[in-house]
C-alpha cells in the first residue's frame, strides 16, 4: 500500500484528476447498467407470469372436462402438445394434497448457449415458475405446475450489457480525451506557477510569473510574485549588511594595524631609552621615575596586546602551535615571572609538578604560558595574604589520550556566586571598584578561555567570596620520547665581543627607534649604518659590507618588504644572502607571513626587549668569514 501511495505522489495532478474523472464514470455506468439489468429481470419475470397464467386458463376447460370423467390420457396429449411452447421446461399435474405426481410432462430441448458463469450468477439461473388449481364442483383435482427456463432472458440481457458496455467505453475514452485537453489547458497556469516556483528554488530571484488569466490562479501568481520581490529585497539587504560588515571588518583590522603601528612605534622608543636609561646608572630618585614609566609603558602594552590578541581569536585568525614544550619549564618560567611581585605583596608562591607528568609533551608553549600568566596575574592581583597555587598533573588515560589538568588557586578576594556567569565575557569584571582598584582591561579570562578552547579544553572556576578562586582546565596532549622529539633551532648565546666589527644596516624612519638600535648595538660592539628610507637602504646594501640588515617595514619611499625583494631578486644566482630581521609595530600573524613570503628571515614586532634584539642578531650572523653579505 505505501509503494502504491508513493508510487501515486509521484503522478502528475492532470492525471490524478483524469484518472479519477474515469473511474467515477465508469463506475457510475455500471451502476446504471446493473440497475437496468435488474428492471429487465423483473420486467421477465412479470411477462412470464402473465403468459403461464394465459396458458393455464387455456387449459383448464380442457383438462376439467377430462380429469371429471377420468380421462388421463386426453390430458397426457393436451400436455405434451403444449410442453413445446415457449421456454417450458416441464409440464407437472401435481395432487395438491401431499403434491405427488399424477402426470409430468419434459421438454426435451438441444442446450443453448449461456452467457459467462459470473453474469449466470448474477442474475440467477433458477427456473420461473407458476400454479394454478384445477377445482370442478368444488372438488380438486389437483395443481397444475408450469416451469420455464430464464436462458433466454440471461442471454436477452448479455447482449445487451456487451453493447452497453463497448458503447460505454467508447464514450468513456471520449469523455477522457476531452477532459484531459480541458485539464491540460486549465492546469497550464498551475504549471505556470509550479516552473516559477522551482526557478525560485534554485536561485533565480529575477523571474516573475506572467499574468494568468484564471482569475484564483492569477491571485495565487500575484502573490508569489509579490513574495519573490520580498525574498529580493531581503537577499539585497542582507548582501548589503554583509558587505557592510565584511568593510566594517577590513576597517576594524585596518585601523587595528594602524593603531598597533602608531602605539608600538613610539613605546619601542619609550620603554628602550627607558632601559637604557636605567642602565646608565642614575640616582635613585631618577631609577625611581624611570621606573614608574617603565612600568606604565609594560602596562600599556599589556592592555594593547590584549586587544589585538582578543580581536585575532574574534576573526578566527589566532593560529596554534604544536611542537615539543617541557611542561615543568614553562610554569617555571610563569612562576619566576611573577616572583618579584609575589615577593614584595608577601604572598607566597607555591608550584606543584606531579612525578607522572611526562618531560616533553606536543603543544604551543607561548599560548599556554599565556594563558597561565593571565590566571596567575589575576590571582597575584588580587591576593594580599596568603598564597597562589600553580599545580599541573595527569589526568588518568582514556584509552591512547593523555590529559594534563592545570590548576592556578588563590586566597584572595574571591568571586561573587552572581558573577561567575559573566566572568569570562570581554570587558567584564567582578565589580566596578575592581577595575579601579586594581586595574585590567577585563580581556585576560575571555582571551585565556579562548585560547583553552582553541587547544581543545574548557577554561572553569570555582569561587568562594573572601576565600579564593581557583581556574582549573584540562588539555589533551601527545607525550614525545626523548628520540622522536622535533626540537627546534637551539639559540646559544655568544661572547660579547662578536659583535666587534660586525656591520649592521639599519633601516627606520622613525627617530627614537633609530637612536634605541643604535645604542643598543652599539653597547654590543656593532657598527652600524642607519638609513630613513627603502630606496636608501638598497643603496646602502649596494656598497656592500653588511653581514646584516634591520628592516623596518613601513617607510617613506619605498617600503621594508619592496626592498627585502628587490635585494632577493639582485641576489638571485649570486650564492649570496644577506640575513634581513623585519622591525615591524604590525603584530598580526598576517603580518608575519607577508615578511617571511617577502624574503626576511625573521620576524621582530616593537617593542621589543634589549635581549630579544640580541639573541635575533646573534642567531642569524654569519660566522665570520662566510659569503653572502653585502652586494
């Protein structure tokens, strides 16, 4: 049955209405044939009764006069002389007290032919018959039976249902051919609007139905059409918002590159003359005040890098890394980072290692000793006695994967119950005297849950207030043996005295930063040349005996990275290379990858550290006496 009705969802509606149409029909004829058959049985029947009865009022004078006196013999004749009228069967005189047989008479007649057995059983096969008492005197002398068979009735009424019927289908295909044209110039506007309705589908948002001149369908036309234009419309707005989003998006990363350029570029200058300033050994009052800006600029760039980092996770554009990290190294590294602090607030420090953690472990060390450097300067933050609890362990295998729990607890001022909902949304802290009474932007647990869930964790908290939090998360892990570890290059730091002789070109437009580089390679024995612009710096490579160019990336002129690729090109076939570091404010990974696909060999974003610059120069010098520097 569900085959059939699929089968039937799959017939078009002209046919469906068509093959309807001739079945009700059909069945409506032969429910008026059947009606007429059974009139005419009746009609028989009553014909019949009326001849029967006309013959045996014939023969009653007859057989009164013979059965009076006795004389079988004369009504034998008379019956047999009449069996073969008609369509009697059989002749029967009948005693009608107990209905025994006095005289029978049988038509012995050759078989005709009947109509189908079905149409037999229809209308009946059984013989008609009629009775009627011979009574002389008021004496009975007995019944007279007539019986006929209704042959020729049943074959009266087969010829006339076989005409019928090929008549009947005749028509019926006439009536179906007609209906089907009227059908199929009538459904011609439903197809119409069924074509349009498909191209509407599959995309096509111009294409409108004509007008149909059936006046329900036209509404329906109109309608729909009315509804395309809607759906147009809506397409076109939305196309709109998407590509005013997508340029409200360029314009949030072309103004965060520019404010990243803009901001970075004068701190580079601030916080390295600050150092060097520091380290020229002044009075205590001034270290004081070089300190205090020295610590304003590392507080604004905290804030600034939260920024773009959040803004990178925002656009999907935070990228991870998986290369063998020691778990111990990196919370030590956490731990002596916010020693000093811990130190002057009293507050103790306490790390914990489990034995069973492994030594290497696949992952992104930067990622994850920021995320713990998020949780462990909060909780240093807001923690005035007591102690900071950094502890990491194994979490029990799961068949092949290892999982290490971290865990950074405090007893510090603690979350409300009400506020752990909205904890780690951006911008968000425990309470508006927080922000003021201890600062932040309110970025570092969005960005640190963030990063979690890139590494395939779930950043949680557990806070009592005046008692403490606790963040704890969980990250799936790959332990690597000591023999199948991929380390990368090892920075191995060299004698101060390498970079006696050694020439540097510098190249960068901005003054202050000019005055950093020089000092600070020059407190390393560099000598160094410095150049304000691109078409400069190629120049100055020209003369040759450079070992090393410092490229800053947006110039007048001629740009960092056009320069980086014409000195490639120049140095194309000549067995030279020159190593060029990128000094760039631009932070992004984006960034990053156009100077490496530009031709630098490596990637330095300002402000950067005194030690940063060094151990980046130390690294990629030539050993001296090779080829490949200068033109």
């Amino acid at each position: 049955m569900s085959r059939f009705v699929a089968r039937l969802e799959r017939v078009s509606l002209q046919w469906r209405i068509l093959g309807l149409a001739t079945v009700v029909v059909a069945f409506v004829s032969l429910i008026g044939l059947g009606m007429v058959i059974h009139d005419r049985l009746e009609a028989g029947h009553r014909q019949f009764q009326e001849s029967t009865r006309d013959v045996a009022l014939a023969l009653q004078p007859v057989m009164r006069n013979s059965l009076v006196v006795g004389d079988l013999a004369t009504v034998q004749e008379t019956l047999d002389a009449i069996a073969y009228q008609g369509h009697l069967q059989r002749i029967s005189l009948l005693k009608s007290s107990d209905r025994s047989i006095i005289l029978e008479v049988s038509s012995m007649r050759r078989q005709e032919v009947d109509a189908p057995a079905w149409f037999v059983f229809l209308v009946g096969s059984r013989p008609m018959t009629n009775e009627t008492r011979i009574v002389v005197g008021g004496v009975d002398y007995g019944t007279l039976h007539l019986e006929a068979s209704n042959l020729a009735l049943r074959m009266e009424l087969w010829r006339s249902a076989e005409t019928f019927v090929m008549i009947g289908a005749v028509c019926l295909l006439g009536i179906a051919f007609l209906l089907g044209l009227a059908l199929r110039r009538g459904l011609a506007p439903l197809e119409v609007l069924s074509r349009g309705a498909l191209r509407l589908g599959s995309g096509d948002r111009q294409d409108r139905i004509p007008l149909i001149p059936v006046p329900e369908i036209a509404q329906v036309a109109d309608a729909f059409n009315q509804m395309a234009d809607r759906i147009s419309q809506r397409e076109a707005d939305l196309m709109r918002a998407k590509e005013a989003a997508e340029a409200g998006g360029r314009a949030k990363a072309t103004f965060l590159a520019a404010m990243s350029h803009e901001i970075r570029t004068p701190m580079n200058g601030i916080i390295g003359m600050t150092e060097l300033a520091l380290d020229s050994h002044p009075g205590e009052e001034v270290r004081r005040y070089l300190e205090v800006v020295r610590s304003s600029g590392e507080s604004l760039m905290t804030v600034l890098n939260d920024i773009l980092d959040y803004s990178k996770i925002d656009a999907g554009r935070m990228g991870l890394e998986s290369v063998p990290l020691d778990p111990r190294q990196v919370v030590a590294e956490v731990g002596e980072l916010f020693s000093s602090r811990c130190l002057e607030k009293r507050v103790g420090l306490i790390i914990r290692v489990e034995p069973e953690v492994p030594g290497r472990v696949l992952g992104d060390p930067v990622r994850l000793r920021q995320v713990l450097s998020n949780l462990v300067s909060n909780a240093v933050k807001f923690t005035t006695q007591g102690s900071v609890t950094v502890e990491v362990a194994i979490i029990p295998r799961a068949g092949e994967k290892l999982r290490l729990s971290f865990r950074v607890a405090d007893t510090g001022i603690g979350i409300a119950p009400e506020k752990l909902s909205g904890i780690f949304d951006p911008f968000i802290q425990a309470e508006d005297f927080t922000t003021r009474r201890y600062g932040g932007t309110g970025l570092g647990l969005a960005i640190s849950r963030r990063i979690v869930q890139l590494m395939g964790g779930e950043l949680l908290v557990h806070s009592e207030p005046g008692s403490g939090s606790t963040f704890h998360f969980a990250l799936p892990m790959v332990a690597v043996t000591e023999s199948g570890e991929a380390q990368g290059p090892v920075v191995q730091a060299k004698a101060e005295a390498r970079g006696k002789g050694r020439r540097i070109l510098v190249a960068e437009d901005a003054l202050p930063n000019q005055i950093l580089i020089r000092e600070l390679l020059r407190k390393q024995g560099y000598d160094c040349a410095l150049v304000e612009d691109g078409f400069a710096a190629l120049d100055a490579w020209a003369t040759g005996g450079f070992e090393l160019v410092l490229m800053d990336v947006q110039m007048p002129g001629l740009s960092g990275l056009d320069a980086t690729r014409r000195i490639r090109n120049k140095e194309h076939g000549t067995g030279q290379h020159i190593p060029i570091v990128a000094l760039t404010a631009n932070a992004f990974e984006s960034d990053r990858q156009d100077c490496l696909e530009a031709g630098m060999d490596a990637f330095l974003s300002k402000p950067f550290k005194a030690d940063q610059l060094f151990t980046l120069v130390e690294r990629l010098l030539p050993d001296p006496g090779e080829a490949g520097t200068g033109a």
